[in-house]
C-alpha cells in the first residue's frame, strides 16, 4: 500500500510522514545515512539504523556546518528533501537529484524549493553533503584507518550515499530509480562531472546536468579553485599541518575539537576542495575519459557568458600580465594574444580568461569528449540573459540558478519570466528523455562540436562555441600542463 495516511510511505528504515501541498507530496529532512559526528567525523557515510516510530518529515534538517553565511549549522547534516506529484508508486517519474554549490565550503539543501521544478512531471530530490574541513579534509591517519587507504572525499561519497538512499527507495515516492538526472551548479556542477568519472557512483544515475561546474585540468600543487586538483599526498599534508595549527597531535584530538572551530580554520588555511584519491577519484578526469574509464550518460551541460565577473576583480594591464605569467607559464604570451588586453579591455578579458579557464574550457572538453568517446545524448548551451544593471556584460556566476527554479521573485528584464518556463521545460524534458526538445521550445539540436543554445530571452538561439579560437588556446595550455615538462612547471613552482 502506498500511504496509509496522505504523506505517509515506508522506506527501508521505516514510516516516514510528510505534508501534502497543493496535490503535491512533500518530504523534508529524511536521513539517509547515519549522522558523521564523534567517531564518524572524517568517515565515508555508514548505515542508518531503523527506527520503529513515524518519523515526522515535516521541515528541513540543519544545513551543514561551514564557516560562510549559514548560521545554526550541524555535523548532523547527512539529510534530503523529496517533492513529488506522483498519486501513485507505479507513476515512475523521472527523477531529479539536486547537488547545491558553494565552493564545497558552503550550501544547503534548504535553501531550495523543489515544487515548481516537481509541478513539470519529476520527483525532486535535493541533498545535504559536507563541504569545508569537514567533508574535505585528507590525513595520513585517516587514509591509514579507511578501507580504501585514502581520505578527504567525504563530501563526495555523501553525494553518492545520497543517490544510493534514491536507488532504494524513490520507488516508493512515485519516481522510477532507473531513470535519474544528477544536476548541480558550480560545485554541485563540478561534483555533477567528478560523479561522471567515478567507479563509486556507476550505476546510480542516468543522465547529469552541469551548470558552470566541470573538472577536466590535470593536477596541481598549487590549486586554482575550478581549475585543478591536488593529489591525496600533498593533501594528507595540509591535513597534518592543519591539525597542528589547532594544536592537534593525532586524528583523535581533531575529532575532539568542536566542529565550529575547524569551520573557523578554514578561513585561516584556505578552502576545501575534492581530490584525486584514487578511488573516489581515481584520476586525472581528462586521462579517464581518453581511457574509456566514465560513466556514459546523457549530458546537458553549460556556462553562463560573463561567469568571471563574480571573481575577477578590475587590475591594470601590468597587474593583468603578472598574473597571467605567474598563472600560466609559458603560454601567457598565446593567452594574452587570445584574450587581448588594453587600457579598456583588461576587465573584460581578465574576467573571459576567468571563465574560460574555471568553467568554460571544462564545460566544452566534457561536451567533446562526451560526444566522441560516448554513447550518450550531448547538449551543450551558454546562458546569456544579461541582468538590467548589467546589460553590456553578460550573465554573471550563479544567475541561471532561480531561472531553473523557477524562483525569480523580482523580474527585471520582461522577457526573465518567459526563459525561467523554457528552461524548467528544457531541464525536465531532458531528464524524462535525455533530449530537452518538446513542443512549443525552440529546437535544440545535439551537440556536434560547433553547435551551441545561447538561453536568452523568450526565444533561446542556436549558434557557434563562444570565443571558439581563444578556447582552442587554453585547450593548448592544458594539453602542455599533460606533458612532463608542464608537469614539471607547474608542480614546482
């Protein structure tokens, strides 16, 4: 039997009892793995326990702890959030698991309405991850403890217990746990391509979508955020250099530590990010899908126009060349020609080479290498919906994010409305399917290496790869960093 009671389902744990609103099922704050506090702090997600009571699933879990812009944060945070319209089990809806962004140093669950993405025909599921020190953090003593002998991805297998927990139990939610789309923005959409390389997560979706995200550069010991990883060695020891700014001599002392008090460090050390472990991640992405070694599935994914205007800040032409010769080595020179800078242009380059190099190379290599080596559907688009205050620029990072929620409060441009319904349309079309076209949406042809939908306006367009040429350069940057000698450079600075 479905629901003994409206919003009421068993799951392999137990009851759980949501709230019905407006015909749609509703469930915020399920567990789907046991809470990482004391001993679990630093550990791959374990199993819950059953509970025999019905558990209210009525709001939303604390948000996970982090040092940035989220008060009341909790380590007992592995929780999601399912909408569903389905009246009945044997619906199978698509289903669409949400991952959130925020530099894998912050973000909530909560802080995302599924219901109008949900009104469109899909189960929504959004999930909680650690992010920071605590769900990055590598250590010797950790990778010595874990069966896996590595550490430091435990945001990372947070996502995939997430979608373990969907696989089990979505069925009971009305959603077919065979036909799944992992979508993220910006960490959630870098965490959406680390998923598609993983061994970990094989098997547990069918299709992604990736806004602004992608993680294609080859490793680095000096890290740009977007742009390079680092190896599990030369993390374990930030680990230990971390603990011992906190006056920590072992891992059991760290997991003493109030977790408020490693979110803090965080500010002092630097960020957190995903690594090359060698099992959640096992490799560099780029040489992984050379080798075959993905998980093929149908993508959709893109960038938005001016994604370097939220981290560029404005620089002189002197300021802007040092920083491209530290940066990038021998092809600063090439660089500077494909992004040419003057007096009036070195905002606008610096912040089209920030794009490139963070999301816009990542995203058009991932659509190529996709496309070439897959079976899979390949849809590729820019994001082109200027804001009215900044309508001779372009879209800035994050702007697409209330346009796929359809949670656009105070339109500002007439037409904000009109591409908010496309898109929602394009987004659950393509997770019914894998193809976003449907009637009354302008066509979206797949990607062949060229083709690209600008979403803008009410009338989204097809066109050419933006700044092709300059893309082809950076392409040649990375492809240098491959080589011994770029490795070499790159690793020894």
């Amino acid at each position: 039997m479905y629901r003994r009671t409206p919003g009421k389902v068993r799951i392999d744990t137990g009851w759980v009892q949501g709230t019905v609103q407006e015909g749609m099922s509703v469930y915020k704050g399920i567990p789907f793995a046991a809470p990482p506090v004391g001993d679990l702090r630093w550990k791959a997600p374990k199993p819950l326990q059953p509970w025999d009571t019905v558990l209210s699933a009525t709001s939303f879990s604390k948000s996970p702890i982090q040092a940035f812009n989220m008060p009341g944060g909790s380590e007992d945070c592995l929780y999601l959030n399912v909408w569903s319209a389905a009246k009945t089990p044997g619906d199978k809806l698509p289903v669409m698991v949400w991952i959130y962004g925020g530099g894998f140093a912050m973000g909530s669950a909560s802080q995302f309405d599924g219901s109008k993405l949900a009104s469109h025909g899909v189960v929504f599921v959004s999930i909680n991850y650690r992010v920071g020190q605590i769900g990055f953090m590598a250590h010797p003593e950790l990778s010595a403890e874990s069966p896996s002998h590595t550490s430091g991805n435990y945001g990372l297998l947070d996502q995939i217990a997430g979608l373990k927990w969907v696989k089990k139990n979505i069925a009971k939610f009305g959603g077919d746990p065979n036909n799944v789309t992992i979508f993220g923005e910006s960490a959630g959409g870098i965490s959406v391509s680390m998923l598609c390389a993983s061994p970990e997560a094989k098997g547990l979706f069918q299709r992604a979508i990736s806004r602004s995200g992608g993680s294609f550069g080859p490793t680095r010991k000096t890290s740009y955020p977007g742009e390079n990883m680092k190896l599990l060695a030369q993390a374990e020891e930030e680990g230990k250099a971390l603990g011992e700014s906190l006056g920590c001599s072992s891992i059991s002392e760290m997991r003493a530590l109030p977790p408020e008090k490693l979110s803090r460090q965080m500010v002092v050390t630097g960020g957190a990010w995903p690594i090359v472990d060698g099992y959640v991640i096992p490799d560099d992405q780029y040489k992984m899908y050379e080798a075959g070694n993905f998980n093929d599935v149908d993508i959709l994914v893109g960038y938005n126009s001016d994604e370097g205007q939220s981290f560029s800040p404005t620089k002189n032409p002197e300021e802007h060349i040092a920083q491209v010769k530290e940066r990038y080595g021998k092809f600063w020179e090439d660089l500077i020609r494909a992004y040419p800078v003057d007096m009036d242009t070195v905002p606008m380059s610096g912040r089209n080479l920030m794009r490139d190099a963070a999301f816009g190379w990542h995203t058009w290599v991932w659509a190529n290498l996709e496309e070439k080596l897959g079976t899979g559907s390949v849809y590729l688009y820019c994001f082109d919906q200027h804001p009215a205050d900044a309508f001779d620029t372009g879209s800035p990072h994050g702007q697409d994010v209330d346009y796929v929620f359809g949670s656009i409060a105070n339109p500002t441009i007439d037409t904000d409305l009109a591409l908010s319904n496309i898109m929602m349309n394009y987004w659950t079309n393509f997770a019914r399917s894998g193809d976003p076209n449907g009637e009354g949406l302008p066509e979206w042809p797949r990607f062949d290496g060229k083709n690209v939908m600008y979403l803008t306006g009410d009338k989204p367009y097809v066109g050419g790869v933006p700044d092709l040429e300059s893309l082809e350069v950076l392409d040649g940057y990375f492809a240098w960093r491959r080589t011994e000698e770029g490795a070499a450079w790159a690793n020894g600075k």
